[in-house]
C-alpha cells in the first residue's frame, strides 16, 4: 500500500505547486506528508473492517475517498489571503481523488477491450448555475467542519461511485461489465 500512498502524496505536491503558481497566497507545507500517511493508512484499516471480505482491496471509489479525507486532514495548503474562505485543499484533494480513480477506471475499461473516458461527467445543477464539481468540494468543506455532519469516507466513496456510474452510462458504456473488478 505504501507504494499507492506515495504515488498520491506526489500528486498532492504537483498540484499544489500548480495552485501555489498560480496563487502568490498559497502556502505548500510538505512537512504533512506525514499525517497524510498516517491517516491514510489508519482510515484505510477502519473500513476494511466494514467488508465483507477484508482480505480483498477496496475498490477505486473507497481509495479516491480517502485519498480524500487523508488529503482534507494532512491541511497541506494555507492561504496568506485573509479575505473569504480559503478552500484550496478541499479542490486539491478533490482532484488527486478524482485523477487517481480515472486512472484507475481507464486500465479496467482498457482490460475490457473498451475506451478510455476523458473526464468525469459532472451532472448539471438544477436549481443553481453551480457547477457539481465546485458543489462537491464546497460539501466537503460543509461536511469537515460541522461536527453533526462529519467528514464519512464511506459516504464519499458512494458519491464518487454513482459520479463514475453516470460517466460510465454518459459514454455509452454499461457499468455492469465492470462488475468484476
């Protein structure tokens, strides 16, 4: 597993160095590759225990959440602008969650002989011009920081799976040949 969470810590670390780029406020703070690892692996234990099978590996969906929470909990960015609510962590964590599991459903896809997909299809908002990617993330902060709400990886790794559901269906592709894997 180490492998797995070093290739998404250096993931973390280019995105932040693109986000620090792009944004003088932005502070990267390395020395959380620790606590990164370290939840990453402790949350990685709890919900192997809610398997049915602990000896089979979590599935895309459960990894890409708690690259998540692990990404949201280590805090590896911080912002020197004062103004509003800084939530660069939760759109960088969104997207190392997000590349990671693509990765991850592109090799499946390419096994079975199928195309690979892009991007994720990010339904439209109904009621608002938001967009569902700027929705997922602003939910994640909800989340994090209400202590009735909390931060559940296991809710989270539902949402992604229902998000790749309907990129898979989108892309003309019958999520039921992945049913294997």
């Amino acid at each position: 597993m180490t492998p797995l969470i070093e290739k998404t810590w250096d993931a973390f670390c280019v995105g932040a160095k693109i986000m620090c780029n792009e944004d003088p406020h932005i502070i990267f703070d390395p020395s959380r590759k620790e606590n990164y690892f370290n939840t990453f692996k402790r949350i990685h234990a709890q919900i192997l225990q809610y398997m049915e099978d602990e000896k089979l590996p979590l599935d895309r969906h459960k990894i890409a959440s708690i690259i998540i929470v692990s990404g949201l909990t280590a805090n590896v960015l911080e912002s020197q602008n004062e103004k509003g609510v800084f939530l660069g962590n939760y759109i960088l964590a969104t997207e190392v969650a997000l590349s990671y599991m693509l990765g991850e459903l592109n090799e499946v896809l390419k096994e079975q002989g199928q195309n690979a997909i892009d991007s994720f299809f990010f339904p439209k908002a109904i009621s608002c011009n938001t967009d569902y990617f700027r929705i997922l993330y602003r939910n994640l902060y909800y989340s994090q920081n209400n202590a009735e709400w909390g931060l559940n990886p296991l809710d989270m790794a539902e949402r992604l799976f229902l998000l790749e559901y309907m990129t898979l269906n989108k892309n003309g592709i019958d999520p039921e040949i992945l049913k294997e894997y």
